[in-house]
C-alpha cells in the first residue's frame, strides 16, 4: 500500500493506494479528482523542470525549464544533462536550449533572456527614459 | 533641494507589484508616471524564482518568475507616457508627495506626483531577528538570498545542509539544492505544521525523501570557520526546546527561511500608519493608505503566497490612483474590519461604504469545515491553514454600517492532525 497526498486542490487529503486485482484501490479521496490524480502518480509521475544554465562570457545564469512535464525518474539524468550545458548569447525566452533532454522527447527552453554580450537583461534598458 | 519635477504619478519599485500598478494607471489614461527601481532589472524578486507554478490565477497557464515579469515587462513599453527608471533608489517621500530620488546617472531628482504608489515589496528577516546560539561561522544563508545567488549568479553553497522554517521558500530551496547535488538532510519546522503549500511539500520534499521534523529548531550552531553541524531539539508547546531530546546534524549549509516583513522605511518617514498584524500600510477598498494620494500594493502591504494576486491587487490600485486624480474619489465613508476568531490578518483594513471589496485574510492556526464569516456573509471553508490565503469578495450588503465596523471570523471548526 502506498500513501500518497493529493495536491490537485488546497483540502490535500491522504489517499491510501492498493494494487488490488481490479486494478488500483484508492481511499481517503475527498473527490473524484483524487482518483485521477493517484492514478497518474501510482503509474506515470511527470514533473516540470526548472533549473539554470551557464552562459559563455557571463557572470549571470540563464532559467530554463522543460517545456512540458518529464516522467519523474528522468529528473536526475536531465540535471546532469543541464548542468553540462553553456549557451552563447544571444537567447531570446522561449528558445530551445536542448531537444529531447534525458530522452524524454521533451525540450528544454529558456525562461529568460539574454541580449548579446553576454549580459543577462530583459530588455528593459530599450525602455523609454525622460 | 534638487530642482523639481512634476509628474502625475510616482510608482516606487518595478517587481510585479509597481508594474501592475503602473500598467493600470496608464490604461486608465493616466498621462506622466514615472516608474522607479533600485535595482538593475525589472521583476523584482521575480528573476530568482526559477521554479514554475506562477500565473495560474492571473494568466491562466503556469510559468516561472522569470516568464511572468516578462509579460509585464512587455506590457510596460506599450505605454509611451511610463518612464522606467532603473538603478535609482528612493530616498524621501513627503505626505505631500515630493519623491526624492538617486541614481549614478542623474544624482539628486526630486518628483512633485499628484499620486504616489509604494510597491517595495518585502526583505527577509535577518538571521540576528531569530538569535540562534553558538558560534558565527560561514555557511548561514537566508533562503532567498541564497536562491539569488544559486538562481542568478550560479553559485554552490556546500555540499549538505539543514534547513530552518518550512514556508514555501524553504521548501523551494531544498528541492533546488538538491537537483543541484547538495544533500540536504533535513527541514525544520517550529511549528506543529508547515506554512506551505501542499504542493510544494508533496513536490519539494516527498519527491526526494528530505524529511520534514515539525516542531523542531536549531538550538546551537557548530564550526570554527564554516558551519560544522548543528544542534535540533523538538519544542514543547510553548515553543521551548527539550535539550534532552536534541539531536546533531552534521551539515556546512544551514539555510534560514523564517520569514518576510514588508519594507516600510519609506512607509513610516510618510507617516502612514502600519497594521501590527501584517507588517505594512493600512490601506482602505482603494488601497489608499492613511495619507491622502499615497497608495500601497503588492508585498509591501501584505506578504502575499501568489504574485497572481499582487498583480491583481495592484492594478485595482493602479486603477484607484487613476480615478483619485481625477477627483473622482472624494471624501468617503469607511469602516474598519476587525479580525475575530481565528483570524490573523485582513487586507484592506477599510472598507468604503457602498464598494465590493475583495479580502485577503489570514487565518490564525489550520482548523477544518470551519464557516467564514464576514460581516452578514459566509462561506464554508473545508481547510483553513495559516499558509494559504482565504478569499471573500465583500459586497455593500454584507455591511451593516450601524455596526460601526466590519467583523471578520471563522466559526466553528475543528482543529486538524
Ligand atoms: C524568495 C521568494 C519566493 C517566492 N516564490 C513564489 C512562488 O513560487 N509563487 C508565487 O506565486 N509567488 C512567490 N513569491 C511571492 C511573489 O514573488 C511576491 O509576492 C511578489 O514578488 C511580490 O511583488 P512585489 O512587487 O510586491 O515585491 P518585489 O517583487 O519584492 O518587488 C519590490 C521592488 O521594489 C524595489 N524597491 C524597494 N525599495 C525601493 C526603493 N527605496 N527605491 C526603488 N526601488 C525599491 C525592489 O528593488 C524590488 O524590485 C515568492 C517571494 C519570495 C520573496
Ligand atoms: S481528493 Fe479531491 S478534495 Fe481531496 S485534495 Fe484531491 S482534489 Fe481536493
């Protein structure tokens, strides 16, 4: 038996899971939505990703993040992939900084940007001033 | 006195909160508004939360602090009439709104605004705010400093650590610290139930095995040079720890996350009056504070979980600001809330007469299918827990303006495991 808790809404309740010969026995679910969500965790947990990426010629670090939820055992083998990676400048948010990370089929992308030079900064400076 | 500048209004801080502000003001036709931050960048805090899970009350999809600032970011430049001024620090603000500023490119400004928006967001507590005992080694971080420095200049701290306070910042950081290879052998709650969200618990904490001790704290702190170990000791329910019961965890890192006060410098050289129970401005239904023209929003008025709803708040001041220029709002009528049983906090304090008012409120202690009640109106409430804010949107008929106020308390619930 496994116990897992819900965090589809703020009520959190402690579902206990059984493998039982119809399929997965799931109690404690307040609602219909906590079978769904034990179900999905007891056969394919998926997580979201984020985490930083080094830039050449920069002190500032890029955000990234996968662009859809990767299975949960492949987090690892992706920090690792990710912590090998430097990007050279210039990246624009949205971009694709690695296909198919940890063989997940999913893409890791950039959070921010970065505009040449290697200086991390979101644009702001093409703002007007007085 | 520098020479003067006059504009119509005057946003203190860029995070999400003066930006939504500013955005509003201008869609609601204001013309000069000068937008202003210390800071290099835009966003605030934002650029150090890497993590996702923002947005999805405001914009209804789920991004990371740095997607969500920039789609404001983008926002900002539509309006021709909003000036940003990065790297340039408030110093004074007067009840009659002269803004003096500096900045290495123009010295001493000062701006004369018909309105003023304080949106300086919040800083953490200190470490010397908590007095833990023992030596002062190196390796003792706030929680958000560290991310700054984990998220934005890529930095390491060490290669184990113990974590101090349960709120989600701390939960956040152990998860980072851990994909980063730092093994973080515990986080330490002083009390019998963590400030964060299930989520955050289940996703940050479970997720990796990194075991959460309630009621426990750091009693001593270990090293000569760098953080050697430290001392936890469970509490008693007084918040006394039980030295026979202490433990060590060797560690180099201990990070600290026990909370966030609103920055309020400014706030009290104005003169505003400041609410005990959240730390910031006093503000009515428009999110004017006790000065006329002075406006608060965002985490300077109440340390919010969800930047959604300090975007949100601020374009209803944003807008407000817009209209009190105008004259459009004149003397009011207004009643004070006053928090009952299980109530910490609520926001806005003062409730105009006549206006639908959404609350921000804050209970106490977790308790379960406890009722609501605000002024004439309920709502049922399965869960309360001190870590999530409860929404009521308070209309004109749930006041009784005999009364003389507007009492706000959750009755009837039962205290949860
Ligand atoms: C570490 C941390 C993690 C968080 N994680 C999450 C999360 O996961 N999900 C979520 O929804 N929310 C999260 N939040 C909450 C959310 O980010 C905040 O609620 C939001 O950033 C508050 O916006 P703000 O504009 O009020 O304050 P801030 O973002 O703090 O911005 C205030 C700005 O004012 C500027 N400023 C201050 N004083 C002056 C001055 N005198 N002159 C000029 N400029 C000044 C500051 O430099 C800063 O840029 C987190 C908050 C923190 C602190
Ligand atoms: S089972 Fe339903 S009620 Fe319980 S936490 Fe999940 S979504 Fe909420």
């Amino acid at each position: 038996m496994t116990e897992l808790t819900c965090i589809v809404c703020p009520v959190g309740c402690r579902l206990k899971v059984e493998q039982g010969k119809e399929g997965l026995k799931i109690i404690g679910n307040g609602c219909r939505r906590g079978v769904a969500y034990a179900r999905d965790e007891m056969t394919a947990p998926k997580r979201m990703l984020t985490a930083v990426v080094q830039v050449a010629g920069s002190e500032r670090m890029l955000p990234v993040k996968t662009e859809t939820a990767i299975p949960k055992a492949k987090i690892y083998a992706a920090m690792e992939e990710i912590k090998a990676i430097t990007v050279s400048p210039p990246v624009m948010i949205g971009q694709v900084i690695k296909e198919n990370l940890a063989e997940s089929g999913v893409p890791l992308v950039a959070t921010g940007t970065i505009a040449g030079e290697g200086c991390f900064k979101p644009l702001e400076k093409s703002l007007g001033s007085e | 006195m520098p020479k003067t500048k006059a504009v119509d209004l005057v946003v203190v801080g860029a995070g999400p909160a003066g930006m939504a502000a500013a955005v509003a003001a201008a869609e609601a036709g204001v013309e000069k508004i000068i937008l202003l931050e210390r800071q290099a960048e835009l966003g605030g805090i934002l650029p150090q939360c890497i993590h996702n899970g923002f947005g999805l009350r405001y914009f209804k999809e789920e991004l990371t602090g740095p997607e969500y600032a920039h789609r404001f970011v983008q926002e900002l430049k539509k309006h021709p009439g909003l000036k940003v001024k990065t790297e340039t620090m408030v110093v004074t603000i007067t009840p009659d709104r002269k803004v003096v500023t500096t900045s290495a490119t123009e010295g001493l400004v000062c701006y004369q605004a018909g309105a003023v928006i304080l949106a300086m967001g919040c800083r953490e507590r200190p470490r010397g705010a908590i007095n833990i005992p023992g030596t002062r080694p190196a390796g003792i971080y706030t929680a958000g400093s560290l991310q700054y420095l984990m998220n934005i200049e890529g930095f390491l701290p060490g290669r184990s650590a113990v974590i101090l306070g349960s709120g989600d910042i701390g939960l956040i950081m152990a998860r980072r610290l851990t994909l980063e290879g730092v093994r973080v052998k515990a986080v330490l709650e002083l009390m019998p139930y963590s400030n964060g969200l299930n989520r955050n618990i289940v996703q940050c904490l479970e997720d990796f095995q990194i075991p959460l001790y309630l009621s426990h704290t750091v009693t001593e702190i270990f090293g000569e040079k760098r953080v050697e170990k430290v001392r936890v000791a469970p509490v008693d329910k007084d918040f006394k720890p039980i030295a026979e019961k202490g433990f060590d965890l060797s560690c180099d890192t201990l990070v600290l996350s026990v909370g966030l006060i609103p920055e309020n410098e400014l706030s009290l050289q104005i003169g505003v009056e400041l609410d005990p129970a959240t730390g910031g401005p006093v503000v009515d239904s428009f999110y004017q504070t006790t000065v006329e023209g002075i406006f608060a929003c965002g985490n300077v008025a109440l340390v919010h979980d969800l930047v959604d709803d300090v975007s949100t708040e601020s374009a209803l001041a944003g807008r407000a600001a817009a209209a009190y220029l105008k004259g459009e709002i004149k003397t009011k009528r207004w009643l004070p809330v006053k928090a009952g049983r299980n109530i910490r906090s609520i926001v806005p304090q003062r409730i105009v007469v006549g206006q639908t008012t959404p609350l921000y409120i804050r209970a106490r202690y977790p308790e379960r299918n406890a009722t609501l009640h605000v002024g004439d109106g309920q709502t049922k409430q399965q869960v309360v827990s001190p870590g999530e804010t409860i929404y009521y949107t308070l209309k004109p008929e749930d006041i009784r303006t005999a009364d003389g106020w507007v009492e706000v308390s959750l009755e009837g619930g039962r205290v949860h495991d």
